[in-house]
C-alpha cells in the first residue's frame, strides 16, 4: 500500500514540476520518520535536551523522549497526491462554492523576479479558516504551502489531513522552552532546505475585524539561520484578504464580548451544525445565494538578503535583542505592506456607509452617492479597491442585497436603515477598510 501510494505521489510530482514556478523540494518529499529523526539528533535540539535535562533535574533520556513527542507533533508528512488532486480539488470546489473568488491585484512582475531557489514566505492577514484553504487554492499554480496551524486543528481526522498537506502544528504561547527549541529548529531546518510556507503573523482571527498586533516569533525564527551570504535568499510576499462575509463573525463577536459566556468545544460544534442546517434549508427553498466576494491581493516581495544589505545588518550574527529589534522591523515593514493591500470589497464598502448613519434610512440613490464619496477618498488614500464587473451600481447593489439578505439592514419603501442591534456586525465589516485612510493613490478594478 505505501508503494502503491508513493508511486501515485511519484507520477503527481512529475506532473505538477511542469507548471510549478516554486518546485517541491527534496526536504518536503523525505519520510516523515526521517525528518523527525533529524530534527530530533539535531545538534542545537540535542544541547537544548542537555540544558532542559539539566536544568530541571531529570535524566537525559526522559528530555529526549519529550523531544520526539514534540517532534511529533510538529512535523508535517507531506503528500503530494492528497495536496495537489484531492486538496487542490476540495479547495477550488468549496472556495468556489461559497464565494466569488477574485485576485484583485498581483504584482507580476515582482515575483516573476523572485530566484526559483529562493525560500519564498507568504505573509498573510488572518480574517478566517477559509484563509488556508483560498490562499492555497490560488496559489497551487506557484508552489505547495506549508503553513503554521494552531491547535485547534489537533482533533481526528482532521489533523491527519492538515499533515498530509504539508502544515506543521505550533502550540500558540507555550512557555515550554524545550518545545520553541525544537519548533525553532523545525522551522529553520524548512527555511534552510527552501520550503515555500505561509505564514500569519497575527496569530489568531480578528474578532472586530481590525487587523491584530502581529507577532514575529516564526519569521524571527526563520531569520536566526539566515546568511545573506548563503546560497538562498529569503523572500517575503505580503499578502492581504477580504470577504463580503466570514463564515465565523457572529462567533467572533461574542468571542470578544467580555460578558458573554465562554462557547466549549460541545457548543462551537451543535453551532457549527446549526449554521450548516440553515444554509441547508435555504438550498432546498432555492433561496441560498454565495456569501458575496473574496479576494486575494498578492503584493511586491521583499528580499531578506536586500533588506539586511540596505539596513547593514546581519541577523545570524546579532544578538538577542539586536535581532529581535531588527525583526520587529522587518515584520512592521511587510504588516504594513499587507495593511495596505487588504481589498476593498462591497460589503466592507456599505457596511461603513450604514454604520455612519447608523439608524437613519437611506435611498439607494443617497446610498451609492456616499459609497462614491468613500471610494473617492479611499482611492486617494491608495487602497485596492475591487469593482465586481467594473460596475459601481452593481457593486453597491451586490453589498446591500447581501446586508439585507442577512437582516442587518431593513428595506422599507425603497429606504434602507441598519437594524441598531447589528451595530457590533457592521462594525466589523466596516473595520477592515478602516486603517486604509491616509495612503498614496492607487486603485484596482476589474
């Protein structure tokens, strides 16, 4: 059986080494049983064994053993089969379902100069759990990606597939060091051998749809090994999302409510259920339409080896607080860059318009005019703005049937009003447009 499937992975691999501009590295095609066993006998994993061996009074054998459980559970067991026919299928076909799927803005050109050697990182936003499957669906034509998962994704079955397809686990905040010794050498030991990953440097969702105070541990990670002498450059791509709708805002909201009661696992799954059901029922009554527009905005990559040659740096050789600082730079430098490229999308776009004039009923007339006095100023500001069809009445057209559609906003003889009690959902919506003010010019459409 496992010749039966390498063979198919064999066949895949060949078949998509002629399309991929980022091929699949040897790193990525190793057993998973080998590459925990290298990164277990690794040497800087093994002094810190020793140390946590030492430090904490117990034999070197027991500090090993929980090294290889961590080892474990980090390391992914990419399949190239289950990634590019039954991933790359499952992701088309559910993005696809659920949305309008656009690339609003790419900048072709910068990363048809990326070096096929290069370790490329995509830097992304993190507005949803479809973020994983769009951004890996859209990307399938430049490589495979190997993502950063919390774990929340550690329950069967569906950690045997995150693993397949090339995701490795990161406990969020641990404060065990043994454990960030070993993810740090994961982590640089798939940096070093050129592994195309993504990344999400706010950790988490957003749960009133700003944008989070990102965090650089993985990225700082990345760059402890880096050598701007090496025989790979370090390439970082922002990248920036948006959605007419999440799947998850109403759980979100009440996440960050301080006097809601906390959701269990029990609670998130008969929700999850719940939502299923209705969208069920609505495909049965021939009344369900597709959760409005998501887009992907690729941005210009930047060159860790080019960075440090500007700023004079060298982050192998710095010191602990040197490189964090210079980290923290680098990652505010490439957060921006993603602020700036988040799309405008209609919703987001209304949603603003409605929350500003929050119970005072408006034409469509009056509304699409203070739409096209927000556009005005956003595109002032630089942002990215996605015209569906290149038709700004349809647009605004599209953003207000889905609020209605939704019951946030009321349709009353020819009048729409934001229903009060939806303020907090039209806040977040509005938020992820909020921090484009202020910008050069530079707008999209198509």
């Amino acid at each position: 059986m496992r010749w039966l499937i390498r063979a198919r992975a064999n066949r895949v691999l060949e078949d998509v080494g002629k399309r991929l501009r980022i091929q699949i590295r040897p790193f990525q095609q190793s057993s998973r049983r080998a590459l925990i066993d290298r990164l277990v006998f690794d040497d800087r994993v093994q002094q810190a064994a020793k140390a946590h061996a030492a430090a904490h009074g117990m034999p070197r054998e027991v500090a090993l053993d929980q090294v290889r459980r961590y080892a474990r559970e980090i390391v992914p067991a990419f399949n190239a089969y289950l990634y590019f026919r039954v991933g790359y299928w499952a992701g088309k076909t559910l993005s696809r379902a659920l949305y309008r799927v656009r690339i609003g803005y790419a900048d072709e050109a910068g990363l048809a100069r990326v070096p096929e050697s290069a370790t490329v990182v995509f830097v992304m936003n993190h507005r949803s759990n479809m973020d994983y499957v769009l951004a890996a669906y859209l990307a399938a034509d430049q490589a495979a990606l190997s993502y950063a998962v919390g774990e929340w994704a550690r329950i069967w079955p569906v950690q045997q597939i995150i693993r397949a397809m090339g995701a490795y686990f990161v406990r969020r905040n641990s404060r065990d060091e043994l454990y960030r010794r070993v993810l740090e050498r994961y982590v640089a030991m798939a940096t070093e051998a050129g592994v195309t990953q993504a990344v999400f440097p706010e950790g988490g969702l957003s749960r009133d749809g700003r944008m989070r105070e990102p965090r650089f541990g993985v990225i700082d990670y990345m760059l402890r090994g880096f050598r701007a002498d090496g025989e790979r450059d370090l390439v970082f791509v922002p990248i920036a999302l948006n959605y007419d709708r999440t799947l998850e805002d109403r759980t979100l909201l009440r996440a960050a409510d301080p006097a809601a009661p906390p959701a269990g696992r029990i609670a998130a799954v008969l929700a999850t259920l719940r939502f299923a059901a209705r969208q069920l029922g609505l495909v049965l009554r021939s009344r369900w339409y597709r959760f409005g527009y998501a887009c992907v905005n690729f941005g210009t990559p930047i060159s860790a080896r080019e960075y440090a040659a500007a700023r004079g740096v060298d982050f192998a050789r710095l010191g602990r607080d040197d490189r964090q600082r210079e980290v923290a730079a680098l990652g505010r430098r490439l957060m921006d860059e993603v602020g700036r490229l988040v799309p405008v999308l209609p919703v987001p776009l209304v949603a603003t318009v409605l929350l500003g004039r929050m119970g005072e009923p408006l034409s469509e007339l009056e509304l699409k005019g203070r739409v096209a006095e927000l556009v005005e100023r956003l595109e002032r500001a630089g942002a990215r703005i996605y015209v569906p069809r290149r038709d700004w009445d349809y647009a605004v057209g599209a953003g207000l049937r889905m609020l209605t559609l939704r019951r946030i906003v009321e349709a009353r003889d020819g009048l729409y009003a934001a229903r009060r009690e939806e303020a907090p959902l039209l806040a977040y919506y509005a938020n992820s447009i909020a921090h484009l003010a202020g910008r050069s010019p530079t707008a999209a459409s198509g």
